[in-house]
C-alpha cells in the first residue's frame, strides 16, 4: 500500500457537469451533512478539499495564529528576500 493510500487518498470521476460524489464515510467523518459545505483550495499543481465550518482548518489555524503572533513569526524571519513574501 502506497503512503497515499494509507491517508485516504481516491481516485473520483468528475462528470460532465463537473460534479463528484465525497463518499459516506469521508462526509461521516468530516461532519458533513446533507447540502453542506467544502473548501477548495487552488494550489497550482493540485487541489485541496476541507470541510468548511467550525472544525475546519481555515477556522482552526484561524484561532491558533492570532494576529499577534503572526506579527511574532514574521519578526523572527532573518532572511529579508522571505520577510515580504
């Protein structure tokens, strides 16, 4: 078994319409119900899907990096070609 497959990785068909099905026990485990909702997030060379809500990774590292450290972490950086990016 590939490192992939060990952390849940598919293979889905997009239909015509663009549409795929998230399986039963990926929406079980996620807390997705009925018409609710994902993230999709572009990163260029892939997708990555999160559940949106509460328990979402926007909304965890959203509590977790207030803006305050934020302002820490990006004061520590020494290499000024990284500090604006």
């Amino acid at each position: 078994m590939s490192k992939l497959q060990e952390v849940g990785s598919n293979v889905y068909r997009v239909s015509a319409r663009g549409q795929l099905s998230l399986p039963a026990d990926a929406r079980r485990r996620w807390g997705i119900a009925e018409g609710g909702s994902v993230e999709l997030f572009d990163l260029g060379e892939c997708v990555v899907m999160l559940p949106t809500g509460r328990r979402s990774a926007r909304a965890s590292l959203a509590e977790a990096l207030t803006a305050q450290r934020y302002r820490e972490y990006t004061a520590a950086i020494d290499d000024p070609d990284l500090i604006d990016e």
